[in-house]
C-alpha cells in the first residue's frame, strides 16, 4: 500500500502548468516540521515535493500561496531523468490525492488580498473556516448536543485501556 498523509506550510506559490493535453499540474513544496526537537532545542522540517492534476491543482494555484497550513494525501511517485549536466537525477514527489484547507477563509484571503466570499467553483473541496471557534452560547441553534444536559464525568476505570 501507498500511502501517505502530512499536513505543512507551502514552502512557495504553487506553480501551475499545462502539459500538451491541456491538462492542469500544480508543483509546490511542503515543509512539514519533524515531531522531535534537534539538540538545540529547535524543531526542523521536511522540505516535500507535492504534484497534483487536473482542477484538484487549479483550485490549489487559486486559492493557496506561500505558507498557506494544509493536509494532504496522497501516494510517493518516484521518477528520474537526465539532467543538464548528462547525470541522472532522482525524483520524489507526493501525488496530492486529496487535500484540506487548514487556514481560515480571512487569512488566505489576507495572503492574496482578494475577498473572503470567493466561491469555490472548480471543486468539491468545502474551504472550512476555523477562526471563530469559540464556545459562547450565542450560537445554541447550531449546536446538535444542546438538549443532552451537562459534561459527563467519566471515570479511568470506565476507560478500556
């Protein structure tokens, strides 16, 4: 099986293409931070290649730029071929599957400096806004669990681990 899941910063502006069939791909690079710290006490970050097609990358080209916070998934590709220099180089990519927005609506659009209301035409892909997440009751219509009464204490031996 091939598979794989990260969730980083666009390390720069996705760059889209069109190859002879007309047919749309999107090459970025994702820094995805490391889970330990390094001796200094800094955390580091993988530099991954990403590659998506079709409008899955058109829609990434609109409404992502440098730094945009996203998940994907996808499969690793491997390739190679013969550099300018007549030595062969090896690629790795991730084939961007699917992906989700991590920054809020307002923040990518701050980055591109267009409106927050932009409708997502050319996907299926929900932008999700995350910015208001706050737990002030004035939103009670929304909430489903809001006739299921208090927190429910839940005791360690009630846990089956």
């Amino acid at each position: 099986m091939n598979k794989v899941f990260l969730v980083g910063r666009l390390t720069r502006d996705p760059d889209l293409r069109y190859g002879a069939s007309n047919n749309a791909v999107m090459r970025s690079s994702l820094a995805v931070d490391r889970q330990f710290t390094n001796q200094n006490g800094e955390r580091e970050a993988d530099f991954i290649n990403i590659v998506a097609f079709g409008n899955r990358a058109e829609t990434m080209k609109k409404y992502l730029t440098k730094g945009s916070q996203i998940a994907v998934s996808g499969r690793i590709q491997t390739g190679s071929y013969d550099g300018q220099d007549g030595k062969r180089v090896y690629t790795t990519d991730v084939v961007i599957d699917e992906f989700q927005f991590l920054d809020s609506r307002s923040s990518r659009a701050e980055n591109m400096g267009t409106d927050t209301n932009t409708s997502n035409e050319s996907s299926n892909l929900t932008p999700y806004d995350f910015s208001d997440t706050s737990s002030d009751s004035s939103n009670d219509e929304s909430d489903p669990f809001k006739d299921f009464g208090d927190k429910i204490e839940i005791d360690d031996s009630d846990l089956p681990f």
